[in-house]
C-alpha cells in the first residue's frame, strides 16, 4: 500500500486520499510492532496516533517510508534526528487544534468559576454552596506563549479580564504582547496577582518541575488553575500542597503522563485536582482542519505531483488555516 493510517481521518479525506493511493485503515496495528513493521514494509507513508513511538529501530525496518503523519501537536514520540537522516517528512497538523486548545482552557476557566451548573447538570437538587465568580474584571496569568495563548488571550479581552503573563522563552520587551493585550510581568508577580492561571508553556526538558513549590509558595489565595502544557512541568508533592492548603482553590488539567496521579502520587484522591483525558483537541472542527492538512501533506510527501493542491475542496485547503502569528 502507499499510505497506512493507524489514527483515523475524516471520512472525506480519506476518500480523497484513496482516489490518488492504495489506502488502508488498520488501528489495530498501532498497538503490536511485529505486526506492524510486517504490514507495513513497503508502506511510502503512516499516520501515527498519538500513542506509538517511532524510533530509530522502528525505521530500519521500513526502507520505503518517506512520511509520517500525526493528526496531534507534538513530535516528542518521533525520532527526528532519524528521520531526516532518512529523508523521512515528518507531517503534523500544529495548528489545526490551536482554537479548540484555546476554548477548552475558556471553558474550563469558566466551570471553575461556576462549579454549581456542573453540579447541577449532573442531577444534584442541592448543588454546591460554594458563590460562583465572574471573570470579567478578574486578572487572568498567561503562564506561556504556546499558540493557543494568542487565541485565548482574544477571548479573554472580549470578556473584560485583566491580562498578566511570563514566558521564560519571550523577553519582556517584545512586540508579541502588546500586540496580544498582555502585561508581561515577573514569574512572581504573575503567581500573586492572578485570580487565575491558564498554563499552555511549550515543554521542553529543561521545563520539568518548574511549577515548584517555590513558585507556588506566592500564590494569591483561592486562585483557579487551568493547563494544556505537559503535566512534567509541575511538580507534584508541591502541586499537591498548593491544592490542599487553599493556595490554589481547583485545577483543571487536559492530558497528565502516566502516574501523575497514580497510586503513589500525593496528587492522588484530591477532590479539587480534575484531569480530561486530552479534550482540547477534541472537536469536529479540529479533527477536519488535521485531517485535510495530513492527507494533503502526505500525498505531497509521497508523490504523485499530477494531483496537488488545486485539486482540494475549497474549505479543506491548508491555505485556509492561516498559521498562528508567533513573531516576537
């Protein structure tokens, strides 16, 4: 076959994609490695899910492959040094969920301040007692400049908050957030300022543990928390005590590695600590804008030059999804 998909496209897409290569849908495949590199020996392109790891080894079994694809943000389970030693395209769709990122940290800001209508929703005739709180004319900290920190920051302003944020990668004095609506401060001063906190800092290793206890010790009381970043960037027994001693009143966290609230985690059982399983990019309207972006690229990647862009539906063009303005 050219291409394998073990990560599902929308429909349309994969038609598309079917009309020019052999195509195959094989999920099953994503989970058992022998299997896979057997299926897949003369495979010209995959799209990965977010889970399979694609390592250098993994490679050496696939001489024909010139494209990987991910529908998702990320290459951290990519090997990319191999790749390009291979020639290999490595396709992801990095702003095709940007928006969706953008509401669901709204959204979530917004069901902490009104904690009650979960409960409600949920059937409770005795919702929580707790006041709710209203965003407009709180300060929000926009704790990194990750793209869906633009789109945010828009939304935000719309609803009259305050805007503080610090990204340790972007100086002070750059354009990017006058331009966004941001007070750039220190990472202190952003800690004991905000009402709330919205963390979508691009990870990186040197990141892991940098919400620590010594950041957290400036918190303002009773202070909301929402995040997209890698759940590596806090550190839990710190987290923990922040979440206990009222610091930080809840936490909304989209996506945690595994064990960060295992058994053995003093994170574990605290009822104001939620976790999504990785809903921000979770909309139709991202799953169409990945889709089109992969199957387009890929079949870019892998050939075929008779067939290319002018021959994509108007709305699923990736000149249409402008990619965010990152200039600092």
């Amino acid at each position: 076959m050219d291409i394998l998909l073990l990560d599902a496209l929308v429909p349309e897409a994969v038609t598309w994609l079917q009309t020019r290569h052999s195509v195959e849908y094989r999920p099953e495949l994503a989970d058992d490695p022998i299997a896979l590199r057997k299926v897949a020996y003369k495979t010209r392109g995959i799209v990965f899910p977010r889970q399979t790891v694609v390592t250098r080894g993994f490679l050496d079994f696939l001489p024909k492959l010139r494209a990987v694809g991910r529908l998702h943000v990320g290459t951290d389970n990519i090997d990319m040094e191999a790749c390009k030693e291979r020639d290999i395209k490595v396709v992801h769709a990095n702003s095709a969920n940007v928006r969706s990122n953008a509401e669901y940290l709204l959204s979530s800001l917004l069901l902490l301040c009104r904690r009650g209508l979960v409960s409600a929703l949920m059937g409770h005739k005795h919702p929580s007692g707790q006041i709710g709180r209203e965003l407009h004319g709180s300060t929000v900290g926009i704790l990194g400049l990750a793209p869906a920190a633009h789109t945010l920051a828009g939304m935000l302003s719309g609803l009259g908050v305050r805007l503080i944020g610090y990204d340790p990668a972007v100086h002070h004095t750059a354009p990017v957030w006058e331009r966004l609506g941001i007070q750039p401060v220190s990472l202190q001063e952003l800690v004991s300022q905000a009402d709330a906190v919205s963390v979508q800092m691009v990870y990186a290793t040197r990141y892991r543990g940098f919400v620590n206890d010594k950041l957290l010790s400036a918190c303002r009381r009773e202070q909301l928390w929402v995040g997209i970043s890698r759940s590596d960037l806090f550190e839990e027994a710190a987290l923990a005590e922040a979440l206990s001693d009222g610091r930080i009143e809840a936490c909304i966290l989209d996506g945690v590695e595994p064990g960060f609230v295992g058994d053995t985690s003093p994170l574990k059982g605290l009822k104001n600590l939620f976790v999504t399983p990785r809903l921000g990019a979770y909309t139709r309207e991202a799953r169409l804008r990945a889709s089109w972006y992969v199957a387009h690229r890929m079949h870019e990647a892998i050939g075929s030059p008779q067939s290319g862009l002018d021959s994509l539906p108007a709305a699923a063009s990736p000149s249409q999804w402008p990619e965010p303005d990152l200039t600092v």
